[in-house]
C-alpha cells in the first residue's frame, strides 16, 4: 500500500496482516482523489473505520488542512499511528480510538470517507443517520458493489457514484446545496 499522490507521493504505507481489515484498493482511492482534487486542499477531511488510514493520509497528502481518524481496531490504530509519524502528519491528524458511530456527531469535518467492514451493513445506515442529522458538505460511502444503499438519509442525498471492480464509492450531499 503507498501513497497515491501530492507531497506524500509513492510512499509505503504499513498495512496490518490478516482478515481485520481491506484498504481500499490504490486505483480506487486514485480515481476517488481526481474526483476530488478541487475539494481537498484545506479542508477538514474525517476517515471513519480508518484502519491504517491510507485514504485520510491521502487527503493529508493532497492538502487537507487536517484529518481525523476514527478506528476501533487497537492494532489497527497502532499502524495508523506509526503511519502518520514516518510521515511527519501527527501535528496535522487526529486519532479517535473507538466505534465511529458514537464519534461521527462529535466531530465536524467538510469531507467525511466511511467505509465499514462490508459484513456489517447496519454501520452504513447507523452512520448515514447521525450524519443525515447535521450533515457535512460532503460525504463518501465505500462499499460493495452488490450492496445497495437508499438515495437519502435525513437531509443527506445521493449525488453519484464511483465504480471499481466489486468496489463503488456513494457520494452524498445536503439536500439544500442549490441543486
């Protein structure tokens, strides 16, 4: 796993073994930061289920003015951690250990990635909820491609989605945004 692009381009990142977790594939989070390359410089990006974090040091990466990481997962948080180190993020990053249900309405971010285990599809509509309650400019849904989520949740709604292999990225935004 490495860094896709900006400051941080082509550098490893550590990756935890095993079946606890499954970063989301270089060419997707490429095709997903191309999207977003407008968006992403200054903002405030937040990486719920972060695992070792590749997309929110990503968005680090390409400009983001800071990220917050939530990860249940204490190895998980341990690489995280050491990720952000070797690259010199930790005055720009944010650790919240814990589950990101209980985290996501504490924490106000303009662009907001969740991307939970797949087997646990109550976390996308849990999640989706609080968010849909005050919802941030922007938010990004990874999930299998074989599972659907609905077109809105609270005052969030459907804009488009990002294809790749069994992967698809949801991209969700305020109902009032001037559409």
């Amino acid at each position: 796993m490495r860094v896709i692009g900006g400051e941080f381009r082509s550098r490893r990142l550590q990756s935890l073994p095993g079946p606890h977790l499954r970063p989301t594939p270089d060419i997707l989070r490429e095709a997903l930061f191309d999207v977003l390359q407008q968006r992403v410089p200054g903002c405030v990006f937040l990486d719920a289920y972060a695992g070792t974090g590749a997309v929110g040091i990503e968005a680090l990466s390409r400009g983001a003015a800071r990220a917050i990481f939530i990860e249940k997962h204490r190895g998980a948080r341990r690489v995280l951690e050491l990720n952000l180190a070797a690259l010199g993020l930790t005055k720009r990053a944010t650790v919240v250990p814990g589950a990101a249900g209980a985290s996501l309405a504490r924490h106000e971010a303009d662009i907001v990635f969740l991307d939970p285990p797949y087997p646990l599809e109550n976390e996308y509509a849990s999640a989706l909820a609080i968010l849909g309650q005050h919802p941030p400019p922007l938010v990004l849904v990874q999930h299998d491609k074989r599972f659907r989520l609905a077109d809105s949740y609270g005052a969030l709604e459907h804009l488009r989605t990002l294809k790749h292999g069994d992967n698809v990225v949801s991209f969700f935004a305020p109902k009032d945004n001037g559409r």
